[in-house]
C-alpha cells in the first residue's frame, strides 16, 4: 500500500500513514515522533502524554519498532511482534 498523508495522533504534526493488516492498524511514520505502529482501537480516543512518546523513543533506540495498544487497563506501549 502506499502512503497517504495524515497528522500523527501524538503530536498532532503531518505525518504518513500505511493501512498494516498485520499491525490490525497504521504505521506511522511522523518527523518528530520517528516511526511507530498503533492498532486501530487505541488509535480512537487516544490522549498521548509526554511518557507515551518516551517510550516510543526508548523502544526505537533498542532497534523495535513500537506498538502502541490498547487494553484493559488503557494503552499500552511495546514492541512490535511483526
């Protein structure tokens, strides 16, 4: 699939975003929170906080890509398993 255009739902900035069936989501590629993939039911109704783009910046500089969840407890951030 190619990229269409769309404002990251961290920071709020222009970003790209891929449909991924496997992600069940997006990946997003944005300039200032870097790369990252989020499932489509956390991608509704989601607040980021300073730490929820901390970890995105901890799991890139470990070499995974993140994922960010949602689930019972609310949102969760991880590496991705893809």
């Amino acid at each position: 699939m190619l990229p269409e255009p769309a404002n990251c739902p961290l920071c709020g900035a222009a970003a790209e975003r891929i449909r991924s069936s496997q992600l069940r989501g997006f990946r997003y590629t944005c300039p200032s929170c870097g790369s990252f993939g989020i499932e489509s039911a956390a991608l509704a109704g989601l607040i980021a906080s300073a730490s929820t783009r901390q970890d995105l910046a901890r799991l890139r500089a470990f070499g995974h890509l993140p994922l960010i969840q949602r689930d019972k407890q609310g949102i969760r951030v991880g590496p991705c398993r893809v």
